[in-house]
C-alpha cells in the first residue's frame, strides 16, 4: 500500500497495515497533503481484503502536534470537502480495528483522535493536550459529545476549556488510554496488539467493532458536523488570528482586548 505523500508512510506486515507520521521538523504538525495521504489510505485498507488491522504512529518525540497552524492562518479549510473532514471520517467509519501508538506530544486532534481508535497504547512520557480554547477555537472531532460520556462532565470540562498539558498516567484514568508502556515499547506493544486481532475471525472482529460503536455513531457525526462548523468559523476570527499569531511569534497570546 502505497501512500501519496512524504510524510505519511504506509506499510503492511501480518495483515497489519502501520501508518506513520513522518514530520519530525514540525512535531509531526498535520498539512492537508498528509490528511488526505491518511484518509485515501484509510479508504482503501476498509475494502482490502489484505488488511485486518491498523496501527497509527508518529515518529520518537511526537505522535502529532495537531492541525499545522501555518496552514490554519493561511486560510485552509475545514469544512466537510476539505482533507481534514476526510481523515476524520475515514477514521469515524473505518470497519477493522484502529491501534495508536502514542509517543511525544499527542496535542489537538493528536488527541481526539484516539476517541475513534478501538486500543490506544502511549508510552510513560507521553503529552497530550486540547488547546483549542487557548487557540480561539473550538473542540473538535465530536469531542465535546464523546469526553464527557467517557470522562464524565468535570473532566471533560477541565481538559477542554483549560487546555492544559496532560500526561500518559492522567489520559489512562481518564480513558482515553488503555495502557501506559515504558518508553520506547509504544510500538512493539502496539504491534502485539494488532497482530492478535488481526489473527481472530474477521466477520466477528468487524461486527463486535460495529456493536460497539452503534451507541455513539449517528449522534458522533452530528457532532463532527456541527463543531466543523463552529471551528471553521472561528479559523476567521479575531481570537484566533492573534493566537496563532502568538504562537508563531513565541509569545503568550493577549486576549485582553476582546469583548
Ligand atoms: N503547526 C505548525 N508548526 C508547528 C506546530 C503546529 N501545530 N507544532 C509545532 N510546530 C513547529 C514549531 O513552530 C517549531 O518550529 P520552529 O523550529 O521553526 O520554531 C517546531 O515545530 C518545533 O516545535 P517546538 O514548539 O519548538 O517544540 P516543543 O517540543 O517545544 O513543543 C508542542 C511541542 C507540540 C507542545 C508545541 O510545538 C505546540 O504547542 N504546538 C502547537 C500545537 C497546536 O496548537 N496545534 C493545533 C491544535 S488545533
């Protein structure tokens, strides 16, 4: 399988198909070029009878930094035509089991997306965080729909409106974890994880995924939908443009001139 960009590398071993963000330079920071790479590669492995399994990885200090914010500021979309909906929902609808294996920062979607991931693996010094408050944004990625349901609403409402930092140990009591390794085993745990499932019937893999997804699948895309919207709309706004403005500068953001 092959992928269609640098930066997003694609091999398939056991049956198992890695996908590997390759951006060291920019903390594996997400361009539209590297969604889409994901998201055709997503769409292929769903139908490819060669794949039963899939582990998502990043490269030794970042598993990704999230949406690249130069992309963001230069105006790219993200709106239900654009790379990024793509990935998410390729994710969303993937059939066969998704396994991340987190090492580095896991900031932004680095994080929400291991809410559509059926086994998430980091390892101990692992970082996460949701910064999109901090951005000027908005959460993503039905985010606000799944953490409180996972989390319940006091933690939900601390990891998304305070956006801090937060480490391996706080993402597993949480759940967003469902294992914390020793550095430098994320992938080889993940790899053992893969390689099980996808040695187990198939049919029944893919329907208990299915089954177990059901609760939260109409209501998820709504919520994808909707906080697309919003975080388009906030990509054009006054708090963001200072925010990532800030960042590129490396300066804290002021948002004290805001109504
Ligand atoms: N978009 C664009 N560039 C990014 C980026 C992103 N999301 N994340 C990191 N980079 C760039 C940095 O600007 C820096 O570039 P430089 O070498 O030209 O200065 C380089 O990648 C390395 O990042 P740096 O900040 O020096 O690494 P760090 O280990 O100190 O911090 C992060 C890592 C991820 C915590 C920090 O880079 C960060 O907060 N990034 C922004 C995350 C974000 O807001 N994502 C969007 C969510 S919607």
């Amino acid at each position: 399988m092959q992928s269609s960009c640098a930066e997003i590398q694609a091999q398939v071993s056991d049956r198992v198909l890695e996908i590997s963000i390759q951006r060291p330079e920019r903390k594996n920071a997400l361009n539209m070029a590297m969604y889409s790479a994901m998201a055709v590669l997503l769409r292929d492995a769903a139908t490819d009878p060669g794949v039963r399994a899939v582990i998502v990885t990043g490269c030794d200090g970042a598993f990704t930094s999230g949406n690249d914010l130069t992309d963001f500021l230069g105006g790219s979309a993200s709106g239900e035509d654009s790379p990024v909906f793509q990935f998410m929902r390729a994710l969303y609808e993937f059939p066969k089991p998704v396994v991340a294996a987190v090492s580095g920062v896991a900031v932004g979607i680095g994080t929400t997306l291991l809410l559509h991931c059926d086994l998430a693996i980091a390892d101990e010094h692992a970082v996460f965080q949701m910064p999109f408050v901090n951005l000027g944004l908005c959460p993503e990625y039905a985010s606000s729909y799944l953490l409180p349901r996972i989390m319940g609403h006091a933690k939900a409402s601390e990891l998304l409106l305070l956006g801090r930092k937060f480490d391996a140990q706080t993402a597993a009591n949480v759940n967003i974890l469902n294992e914390v390794v020793y550095s430098g085993e994320t992938l080889a745990r993940a790899r053992e994880y893969a390689r099980e499932l996808a040695a187990k019937a198939p049919e029944a893999v893919r329907l208990t995924k299915k089954l177990l997804r059901q609760g939260i699948h109409a209501r998820g895309l709504e919520f994808i939908r909707e906080e697309a919207g919003h975080f388009q709309q906030r990509l054009q706004s006054e708090e963001f443009r200072e925010a990532a403005t800030a960042f590129m500068e490396k300066r804290p953001a002021d948002f004290s001139k805001f109504d």
